[in-house]
C-alpha cells in the first residue's frame, strides 16, 4: 500500500492531491460532520474528528516518503511569519469590528470557541499548506515555475472546498463571496509559508482569523439576543467594501512576497 501510493504520489500527483482533498475534507469532515456525527453547541465531534484527520494525514506522508517529507512544525522563521501575514492579522481585526466587549465571558464557551478554531487553522493549514504546497513544491522542483503553480493551484482548491458550506443551509451569495476571499486568503497563506517554510505561523493566524470570526461564542447571551442573532447574516455595503479593500490588499502583498525568487529558491533547495 505504502509503495503504490508513493509511485502516485510522485507520477500521479494531481490525482494524489485530489484523492487526498476528497478522503480528509470533503469526505472526512463535511460528509461525517454534518451527516453522521450531528451537531453540538461547540462541535465537539467535528472538532474532535478534524484533530484525528490532521495526525492521519501527517502520519501517511511520514510513512511514505520514509520520514523525508517534512511539515515544516519548527520555530525557525516563525516570528518572520507573523510578519509577512500583517494583512491576515488585518482581516482578524477586521473581524472584530463592532463585537461588544462589554458582555461577560462565558469560561467553557472560551475554552472550546478558542480550541475548535484553533484545530481547525490547523487541520486547513496541515491540509492545504503542508500538504499541498509542501508536496506541490517537492514535486515540481525542477519546474521554474513551481512556486506559481503551488500557489495557484493550492488557493483555488481550498477557495473550492467552501462550497461545501452550502450543505450545511449557507446561502448561495454568501458562499461564492466566501469561496472568493478564501482563496485570496489562500494566496497569501502560501505566500507567507514559502517564504518562510514554517507551518506554525500561518496555522495560528488561521485560527485566530477563524477564532475573531465566531468571537460571540465566549460571550454570554440571553435567548432572545440568540434568536436575533442567529436569524442575521447579511452583510452591509460598508462593512463588503471593507472586506474587498482588506481582500485587495492581501492579495497585493501576497504577489509581492513571491517576487523574491532567489530567496525562495535557497530556501526549498
């Protein structure tokens, strides 16, 4: 088994990468999420099977590159990491406009907002970058054109995969704009992780970006603030052009990372 998925992963990669998106994101957590396991106040379950899927998927590329392949968990370049993603610390903040601080902090509602998104940046970033634009890179060594492709290639498949969001009742606007900024976002999460090779980095700012998104959940609310809440969902004309001027910026800074090729190439030779 160990054999026949190493020849396809090095002759067939695109059929490796797509075999791996639709077994640990389509199949593994939008089917048995929402099918299977149901639902909790704090996804436990989807949480919990994310956090199986992550160590699976790591294991599996351990075993077949015999230990070679590498997921890039060090500090090394972490600090310059956080740096390079200035713009997706942007759109956190971005997140938090208009969160009433005020209301009083709910302890387990905290513990387990802050654990299920923070899982979830990482189980994307183990997926999509360190799975995909790790193996993409590793792949398309010899191509001059490698970091382009992986970043291109790695954006749209993880914008791609929040269509997935539709079956869980999103609406279809909602959606599409949500595919958009994802992979833009995408765009500069590969653009931070090439730059820097370091996972750690753009896995906490994902969770946190996630984690500023679903803020209320640490909060306590009466039922009926609950009930109004959950009956929105709808974006302004101002808080869009907020979000597209935050889009734009990210995506200019993630081309401009890529433009330093020669310290890209040092630093994946």
């Amino acid at each position: 088994m160990t054999k026949f998925l190493r020849k396809l992963a090095d002759e067939k990669a695109p059929v490796f990468w797509c075999l791996g998106m639709l077994v640990f994101m389509i199949l593994g957590y939008k089917t048995f999420s929402t099918a299977f396991l149901g639902k909790t106040g704090f996804s436990y379950d989807a949480t919990f099977l994310r956090l199986s899927l992550l160590l699976i998927v790591i294991l599996i590329m351990r075993e077949i590159y015999r230990g070679d392949f590498c997921f890039y968990f060090r500090t090394k370049n972490m600090l310059k990491g956080f740096l390079f993603g200035w713009p997706l610390l942007l759109v956190m903040i971005l997140n938090l406009i208009g969160t009433d601080f005020s209301r009083p902090i709910v302890l387990d509602g905290f513990v387990m907002t802050l654990s299920e998104y923070a899982i979830v940046g990482l189980y994307e970033e183990v997926l999509i970058r360190g799975f995909l634009v790790g193996h993409m890179m590793y792949h398309w060594k010899d191509d001059n054109r490698k970091v382009l492709k992986s970043v291109l290639w790695s954006s749209v498949i993880f914008g791609v995969l929040h269509l997935g969001n539709l079956f869980s009742g999103q609406g279809v606007a909602t959606t599409l704009l949500q595919v958009s900024y994802s992979t833009i976002l995408g765009i500069v999460f590969a653009a931070v992780f090439i730059r820097t090779k370091n996972l750690w980095s753009v896995a906490i700012i994902h969770g946190l970006i996630d984690f500023a998104s679903g803020i209320e959940g640490i909060f306590e609310m009466p039922q009926a603030t609950l009930e109004v809440a959950a009956g929105e969902g709808s974006m302004n004309l101002l808080s869009l052009l907020i979000l597209l001027s935050a889009m734009l910026i990210s995506l200019v800074w993630g081309i401009l990372m890529l433009r330093k090729k020669e310290e890209i190439q040092k630093l994946w030779s």
